[in-house]
C-alpha cells in the first residue's frame, strides 16, 4: 500500500499502560516505501500552539468534525495499524500544511 501526503487515514492506537486502545484519524506525511510511514495526529480539540493546524475543509478530508493537525506530534506509524483510509486534505489544506513544516524544519 502506497500512502500520499495529505491522506487521512484512520489508525487503531493501542495504550501502553493498559489494555486496550482507541481509533485515531491522522494525516500522512511521508511514505518510503516500506512498512512504515510517517504521519501527525488529528485532534478536534483547539490547541494554543503555532503548530497546530485547523483543517479548513475536514467534511471533504473525511473528518466527522472541525479538526486540527498537531504538526509538533509527528509519529511513526505501521501501515498495519490503518483501519481505512477516509479521505485527503484539499490542495489549500495541504499547502498550508507543507508551509507550516517547512517553518517548523527551518535551520
């Protein structure tokens, strides 16, 4: 499975201190081609942080609700742990994602 910049993916996350686990969209940022991939976590609670992205238009991305990339947060993930894919950010959404890492990587 090939994963492109801007999917939204749906992710089962499973706790570390107890049993069990949660279903988590999060938006893909790189796929190398292997097992993995990287991606930043969805959340629909507003945070305070420069690096917390709202997603303009989340009915289109797939998304049940208004909802903000945590782009502070990147993870990698396996490609095993995908549930389904729900949808891609639109191109202003994903630009304004690619400038938000850029500013977040400069040197």
């Amino acid at each position: 499975m090939k994963l492109q910049l801007g999917e939204v993916v749906l992710l089962r996350m499973e706790f570390h201190q107890i049993a069990g686990g949660k279903v988590r969209p999060a938006i893909v940022l790189l796929d190398a081609g292997d097992d993995d991939f990287v991606a930043a976590p969805v959340t629909s609670r507003p945070r305070l942080s420069e690096y917390d992205l709202p997603i303009q238009e989340w009915k289109i991305a797939g998304l049940n609700v208004p909802s903000f990339i945590r782009i502070h947060k990147l993870t990698v993930l396996p490609k095993s742990g995908i549930v389904r894919r729900l949808g891609s950010l639109t191109r202003p959404d994903r630009d304004a994602l690619v400038q938000i890492l850029a500013r977040a990587f400069q040197g």
